[in-house]
C-alpha cells in the first residue's frame, strides 16, 4: 500500500509539472505565430513576455528563442527578423549566428548550414551586413582557414552568394562560367591571399550541382544538408523509444491536433527517401504511435488518414500488374507497409471509419492475387456438403518464369533471377500471414458501432466488382453478421439490402436473356448459402425472429424457372438447418420453405434429396405446432409430394394425437382425408394402392368413437362425394384398365367406410342423401363393367346393415320402396331377388367384416 501511495504521488507531480511545461509551450507557440505575421512587433512581444523572469527579454535570449523555435516561425519571418537594422536585433543576429557550429567545414558548407535555417533576402546592404557577421563566426570556428581574416572570408561569402543567385535563377540565360567566377573573387580580395584555382573550381561545382534552399521541415527532403541533419537528429530518438500507453496522462489533444498532419507527410518523406531497414522501422512505428495517440482521443480522421497514408504504399499488391507479387515480396517498404496497416486496423479499428474503405480494399487485392488463407472463407464444417457450381478462377501469374525454373530445375541449378522471384514469393506469402487477416473477422464483435456501419458499407461496395469478389464479401458479410449476433439492429438493414440487390440483379439478368448464365447462377447459389447460413446462425435469437420471414420471402418472389436450379443446395442447407434442431415458431416460415422446397420432387435430379429432406421433417416431431400442422398436410399432400402420403399418415396417427385438442384433431383429420382422396386418382398403382389403405386407416381410426355425425356427413358430402363423382363419371386421366381397377378399390372402401359409421351417419337430418350418393355411385360403376362381384358384396352388406337398423322396417315407405327400386335397377334380377330374401337379423355380424375382395387387394398393397 506504501508503494502504491508512492507511486500515485510520483504521478501526480509529473501530471502536474506536465501542465506546467504544456502552458509554457502553449504561450512559446503564441509567440512563434506572432513572430510569423510581424517580425519586428513579434520580437517586441517576446521581450515583453516575462519568458526568462521579470525582466524584458535580452537579444541573446530572442536569439535562442528563434533557434529553439525556428520550426515553427516561417522561413520569411525568421530571415527579415535578423536583418532589421536596429542595434537590439544587430545583437540578436550576432548572438543567433554564434549557435551555429562552421568547425571544419568548407566555406560553401557553411554557407549552406546557415541559409538552411533561415531565408536569406533583402536589400544588399542587408544581405552583407549579414554575411559580415557570418564571416566573423567562421573565422572564430576556423582560426587556421587559408582564407586569413574575416575579411576576405566575407569578400569570398558575397561572391559565392552571387554565383549561386546567377547559376539557380531561371530568367538567367546566360550563366556565369568557372572563368568569370575566378576573376570575381580575384577583384574582391585584391591580391590579399593567392587564389588556389583547384579549391575554387570544386567550390564552384558544388555550387552548381546543389542550390542552397532554406525549407521548412516537411520540406527537408528538398535540401540535402537539411535531410542529412534531419537524420542526424533521429540518432537521438533511437535511444529514446516512445511508450504512448504509458505516456497517455501527458499527452496533449490540442498540440496532437496541431502537428499529426506535419508528422503524417515528414514521415511518408523519409520511406520515400530512405534506405536502411532501420529508419524504415522507426518510421513505420511512428505511424502506430500517431495511431495510438489519434485513437486515445478519438480522432477517427487521423486513423482514417494514417491508414489512407499506409495503402498508398501497397499499391504494388495489385492484379493489373503482369508480376505484382514479385514486385510485393522485393519491396521491403511495401511489405512493412501492409503488415502496420493491419496492426492499426487489429488495434484501433474501432477509431476508424473511412479508412475501412481502404482496409477492404487492400483485403480484396490480396484476396485476387490468392494469398488470403482457405480457412478464412466458409468457416462452416457443414458447407463442405453443399454442392456448388464451380467458375473456374484464373491462376494468378505467382511466376513469369515458371518453364525456365523447371528447366534449371532438371539440372539442379537455377539461374539466379529465378532464385529471387522464389523468394520474393516466399516473402510476400509470409508477409500476409503475419497481417492475421482472419482475426478481423473475429474482432469485428468488439468495434464501436459506427465503425461497423463502416465496415459493412465497406464490404458491401467491395462485392460489386466481378463473381469473385462478390463471393468473397458476402462470405465476409455474413461472417460478420453472425458475430454481431447482439448487435443485429445495428447492420441488418445493410445486410437485407444487399442480399435483395443481389437476387435483384439475378432477376434482371434471367429476365434479359430468358436464361440462366454461370455467373448469375454463382451469384444465386451464393445469396441462398447466404439465407441460410443466417437462419442456422441466428434462428434462436429473439433479435432474428422478425427478420427471418421476409428473408425468406426475398426468395420466394423468385420466378420458378431460377428457384428450380437451387433446390438441390436448398434441400441440403433446409436438412441441417433441422438435424442442428434449429426452428422457427411461425407457420408462414414452413409454408415459404416448403413450397420452395417442393419444387425438388418434381424433377429427377432433386428428387432424392428433396425426399431425405421431406422424410427428416416428418421424423421430427419438434416442428409440428397446432399452427403448423394444416399448413404442413397441405403441402405435403399436394400431388407433388404425393408419394410422402404413408409418411404423412404415421406423422398423423403416431405424433399428433398427443399434441392436439378435439377440435384441432377433427380439423386436420377432415383435412387429412381430403387431401388423400386427391390421391385416389394417380397414375401410379403404388400410390393409389397405399392411398386407398391409409384413407381406409383414418377413417376407421378407433379413436373416433365419440365422433358426431357432422365430420362423416362433411367427409361423404365433400371429400368422398367429388370421389365417387370422377370415378363413375371418368372424368380423370386414367386409362380403361387403371379406371376399372380404381372404381373396384373405391367402392370396396366406400362399403366399408359406409358400414363403420352407419349408425353415427343416421343420426343426420340428411342421412338418407348420403345413402343414395353411394348406391348412384356403384349403380354407374356397374352399368360401366367394374367388378361387379364386388358391388353385389358391397350393396349386400350395406342392405343387411340397414335392415339390421331398422332402415327398412316400413316396407311402404318412399325410402324403403326408392331403395329397393335403385338396388333392384343395379342388380341383375336373380341378384337382386337373392338379395332382398336374406333375412336381417343374420346380417348384423357382418357390419365390419370386409369383403373377399377387399381382403385380397389389401393383402396384395
């Protein structure tokens, strides 16, 4: 506790000794900018700025100030500053000229040390005066010069001024020769020292080959002496490394907000101009420190920018170029480049927002030259099964040499531009392993908000390139949307957008060219991956559940012809959808992706795995709701999915029972056997014959005890009614054969059903109507030859059993009487004699017995 309390002291008064030296620096830089707009009235200020105590400030004092500060003072100001002629600023000048060091320099060195730092203009009288005061200080620095005194060193100064402002000007023409050069000096010294012609000839060559430029420090790169000093000086700070994190208490926003841009341009300069690795790294960690900093503030543009600064740099990473990862893995600039992009992007991506623009840019680049990992794009294990169409993807040119390394390969040697490009590559595919580009995917979750609008925006812009890309960036849209599973609300819109865009341009396409292309297929297949790998993802998300149906329903609006080429990967995507025990509690969801999904058992190529996927709904009970269930019979039971009606009925007679109330129950067993009877009348003979078993299943399920006469008058009036109507009017499709044998099964059912529920159908006002529909029924089935065996059996139970009821007990009744006279009109006249004489009390065992017929077609199915 002792030596936290210490330490929290300690950092105090740094804090404090800190806002100290800000305020101080603050008023310096006040004054720089006075100093800047009047020289003259900016001196004044400084000496009356109590900077160095109570007292006015001396021209010695100004003078250093000048020089501490001259970065900041603009070249112009700081040159009329030391030349007014004034004996305070003649003092200044002298003490100003004496921070300069001229020990061993020559004296064109010199003159260019010192108009390095300052513009040198003015009138003559000015510029000599000036010179004169030069001249004095090289002489203290250089006691053994061969040019003697002060004096000639300053006649030699004029004189080398003069041949500078000849040779650089560019209205001069005509520029001043080595001859003319010599013979000026000559004049000036007037015989005072011998005139060494070699030393003048090589004074007046560096003369010509380097103007003398005085430049600001972003500037610097434009003066050699100012870019060698500006590298001396980076010698102190390779000692003294920068820890921002631990610096953050003291940073200043204001001064941040003052120099970033400065610090972004000097340092793009030295990349450009460098060559030692070292200057590189320094240089390169400066634009993370300015990353740190810009993102402790919250300065998004400053990241944006710095990020913008670094993409330049990796513009060799681009597939317009013939040999560009050859040119990527030579640059060692281009590589350190792209590796600090990504380290910004890993550490302060959420203090970026444009620059994501950039960040993808780069990505998609480094994506079309094939250097992103495998693993990155379709995480998922399950979307190794899904069959896609495959577009072949043109091989990036890795090589330019490829036949020639294979040749030199074969003698076991390679000639030596071989052997670099193999390295080159070597490193460029190292390098981007180390930008840890799937992390990204992974970090996204963890962004501030509007940098993920940003992102996604990003992404989304990227994807309207070629095929590929758009792959690409809907893989990685999608990878990001799961993960900002909490964050949904903040980048759906985004999201829903692009996937509607998406099937919008397939749509436009297909309806152009009345034909499905290999890219817009690509493109479809991709938008339904898409759908679905969400609806696995996020289908358990309350924040999901209102944004799964209109998905969905984006597919649906599909014409028919498109939705037919994605059934297959449909199918396969809905099966793991359900195996994951994934689910959506709305009916509507089912209906949109059943019906798509029946279009797969249309066709041959579907048909299996459009089966598989039919035959795992029925097995799994989770899915069937009270809601659902209709919905879910109606669709299974429409002729297209006609051969799942044995599934259909063990889901209805072993699952539902449980699940549903009375209502309910009846409500789909009505329409369970509606849709059935639509089935009677396949042409396939498996199908009818399982049709007829399983009608005949549900409606003498023995659970249907309590039944009221309602249901069964519904059944016969409706379902059974347009049956029997078909059949004995063939008004289907089926041959005579077919037709025959469909009749003979259908009245053997009719019989049965008839007899099961007699007593529960004449319990209904209109009963008596319903029995007539079966006699007209059989009485067209006999007159048109269908088993007539069979409908003697049939009408011959039924009568029994009524008689048995006590139907026909008043033998004069108009029921009894238009009875005997329809059986009697079906029957042959011996039939119906043998029929009408059987006694009814012998009948009532036979109520439920089926027919020999029926027997026997049942053990056949």
């Amino acid at each position: 506790m002792e030596k936290e309390g210490k330490k929290i002291d300690e950092n105090a008064t740094i804090v404090k000794e800190h806002e100290k030296q800000k305020q101080i620096k603050s008023k310096m830089m006040e004054v720089a900018e006075q100093i800047t707009k009047s020289p003259k009235s900016g001196i004044e200020y400084l000496c009356n700025s109590q900077f160095y105590g109570t007292e006015k400030a001396t021209p010695k004092q100004c003078a250093k100030f000048l020089w501490k500060y001259r970065n900041w003072i603009g070249i112009n100001a700081l040159g009329e500053a030391l030349i007014i002629s004034k004996p305070f600023f003649e003092e200044m000048l002298n003490a100003y000229m004496d921070l300069f060091d001229f020990k061993g320099k020559e004296l064109q060195e010199a003159l260019r040390l010192m108009t390095s730092k300052f513009f040198l203009s003015g009138e003559g009288q000015q510029i000599q005066r000036l010179l004169g005061t030069f001249s004095a200080t090289f002489c203290r620095d250089n006691p053994d010069s061969p040019y003697l005194n002060h004096n000639n060193i300053w006649l030699v100064s004029v004189s080398i001024i003069m041949l500078h402002s000849d040779l650089h000007k560019k209205q001069n023409k005509r520029k001043m020769g080595l001859q003319q050069f010599l013979d000026n000096v000559s004049f000036a010294l007037e015989g005072e020292i011998e005139i060494d012609p070699v030393v003048f000839e090589h004074i007046y060559n560096d003369v010509k080959e380097s103007e003398m430029l005085c430049v600001n420090f972003a500037e610097s790169h434009k003066s050699d002496y100012a870019w060698n000093a500006l590298i001396e000086n980076s010698e102190f700070y390779k000692e003294h490394r920068v820890n921002v994190e631990e610096l953050q208490p003291l940073l200043d926003k204001e001064m941040f907000n003052h120099l970033w841009k400065k610090v972004i341009v000097s340092t793009g300069i030295i990349l450009e101009l460098t060559k030692t690795e070292e200057q590189r790294v320094l240089s390169f960690n400066g634009y993370k420190h300015a990353a740190s900093i810009a993102s402790y503030f919250q300065l998004t543009k400053v990241c944006d920018q710095l990020v913008v600064e670094l993409c330049k740099m990796t513009k060799c990473l681009s597939t317009e170029k013939e040999n560009a990862l050859v040119e990527f893995g030579t640059s060692e600039r281009a590589q350190m480049a792209t590796r600090t992009v990504f380290n910004i992007t890993h550490q302060y991506g959420s203090n970026m927002r444009e620059g994501w623009h950039y960040v993808l840019d780069l990505i998609t680049r480094i994506f079309s030259l094939q250097l992103l990992p495998e693993h990155l794009l379709l995480r998922e294990a399950y979307l190794k099964e899904i069959q896609l169409t495959k577009l072949e993807r043109k091989k990036q040119a890795k090589s330019t040499n490829s036949g020639t390394s294979s040749f030199w390969g074969f003698w076991g040697s390679e000639p030596e531009e071989a052997a670099v490009e193999k390295d080159s590559l070597e490193k460029a595919e190292k390098c981007i392993q180390l930008c840890r580009i799937p992390e990204l995917l992974n970090e996204a979750r963890f962004l501030h908000p509007s940098s993920l609008d940003y992102l996604v925006s990003a992404i989304i812009m990227g994807s309207q390139k070629d095929v590929f890309l758009s792959m690409f960036c809907n893989d990685l849209l999608i990878d990001i949307t799961i993960s900002n599973a909490e964050r949904l609300d903040i980048i759906w819109s985004y999201v829903f957008k692009h996937i509607s865009s998406q099937m919008n341009i397939v749509c436009k396409e297909y309806n152009q060219h009345s034909v499905l292309r290999k890219r817009e297929l690509i493109i479809l297949e991709h938008v339904v991956l898409s759908v679905f790998r969400l609806l696995i993802a996020l289908s358990d998300r309350d924040n999901f559940k209102t944004k799964a149906l209109p998905l969905l329903q984006l597919m649906k609006q599909l014409h028919s012809t498109l939705l037919l080429h994605v059934v297959p990967q449909l199918c396969q995507l809905l099966l793991v959808f359900i195996s994951k025990g994934k689910t959506l509690h709305h009916a509507k969801f089912w209906e949109i992706l059943l019906q798509i999904a029946a279009h797969g058992v249309k066709h041959e190529k579907t048909f299996g795995v459009a089966q598989q996927l039919f035959n795992t709904i029925i097995e799994k009970e989770l899915y069937f709701f009270p809601d659902n269930v209709p919905l879910l019979i109606d669709i299974y039971l429409n002729t297209s999915l006609s051969v799942f009606a044995p599934q259909m009925y063990k889901l209805f007679n072993n699952r539902l029972k449980d699940k549903l109330n009375e209502k309910q129950y009846l409500d789909l067993w009505l329409k369970l056997i509606d849709s059935f009877v639509t089935l009677c009348h396949s042409l396939h003979q498996n199908i009818r014959s399982n049709t007829f078993s399983i009608l005949q299943q549900i409606c003498l399920d023995p659970s249907l005890t309590q039944i009221d006469s309602a249901p069964l008058m519904e059944c016969f009036n409706g379902p059974f009614s347009r049956m029997m109507t078909s059949l004995g009017q063939a008004t289907t499709q089926m041959n005579e054969d077919i037709l025959q044998q469909t009749r003979s099964r259908a009245v053997g059912f009719i019989c049965r059903v008839f007899l099961h529920w007699c007593p529960k159908l004449q319990e209904a006002e209109n009963w008596q109507q319903v029995w007539f529909s079966v006699l007209d029924f059989m009485k067209q089935c006999m007159r048109r030859g269908s088993a007539p065996v069979v409908i003697f059996e049939s009408i011959k139970n039924m009568i029994l059993v009524m008689n048995a009821s006590k139907a026909f007990q008043d033998p004069n009744s108009s029921f009894t009487v238009r009875t005997k006279a329809v059986v009697q009109d079906i029957l042959p006249q011996n039939l119906f004699e043998e029929l009408w004489n059987i006694p009814s009390e012998e009948s009532s065992t036979t109520q439920d017995e089926p027919t020999s017929n029926d027997k026997k077609e049942e053990e056949a199915s």
